[in-house]
C-alpha cells in the first residue's frame, strides 16, 4: 500500500451490505507480493483489495479467506469461499482486482456473482467518506 490513501471500505450496493471498513489497498509490486502473508488473522472487518491481480495463493498464510474478484466496474465476477491456506484460485479473465476478506463473510453479506460493489476511500473512520467512487477508482487505474 502506499500513501495515497488510509484505507477504503467495501459495500455491496446491490444488497445494500457492508463487507469490511478497514480494506488496505496493495496496487504496488511490494504490497501485492506480501499482501497477507505473516498475517496470523484478519480483523473481523479488515482485508485486502489487490490491484491489479485476477488469481491469488496462500502459500505462506495461516488461516481461510474468502476472495471476491471484481472486474473494472467494481461488479462481482468470482467467488471463492473460505480458501485455506496453501492453495491456489484460477486465473478469472474477467477479474481486474481481488478482494481479500475474513472467512465467512460471502455467506454473511449473501454476496453473489453479478453483484455491484462500491470501494470508497476513508480517511479516520468508515462515517468520515472523503472520495467519490470515481476517485476510488482512480486508485486501481494508477
């Protein structure tokens, strides 16, 4: 992640649910390669949105994630539910980024292929919104 923003959260506004507040946001080749390794959890609200990426492994992690993967429209091409540690998703063509979220958290939010999602930056707290969906989008779009 790098200094152009604090975090963002993730809202699924076709179910009108959020997903996580505190999403960190992994759009270098740094962030990217190290996204949640040496992680031993997530925060029951925490993730990561990774930039670009249309796969994903957990070689190296100790705990399940659920992965959304989302083309440039933020719209919900794939879903993997609680992918343990150690393995691998398919490359999804359509997918322009990945979300990794807590184990879970698909089945709780309902969400589902075809979905709209919102990404927005926050600045101090999730009520503290200071970006529109299209600067947000400026953050996967470099």
């Amino acid at each position: 992640m790098d200094g152009r923003n604090s975090g963002v959260y993730v809202y699924n506004k076709t179910k009108e649910t959020f997903l996580a507040f505190k999403v960190k946001v992994a759009d270098s080749v740094l962030g990217r390669l190290v996204g949640l390794l040496g992680k031993r959890s997530l925060e029951p609200d925490g993730g990561v949105w990774i930039v670009p990426c249309n796969s994903i492994h957990t070689i190296g992690m100790l705990f399940s994630i659920d992965v959304i993967m989302v083309d440039r429209d933020l719209r919900v091409v794939g879903l993997h539910e609680l992918v343990r540690p150690f393995s691998l998703t398919s490359p999804n063509f359509q997918a322009e980024s990945v979300i990794e979220l807590p184990g879970h958290t698909i089945f709780k939010s309902q969400t589902e292929i075809g979905d709209q999602l919102v990404i927005e930056r926050y600045e101090k707290s999730p009520a503290a919104v200071t970006a529109p969906l299209s600067e947000a989008q400026t953050i996967r779009n470099g």
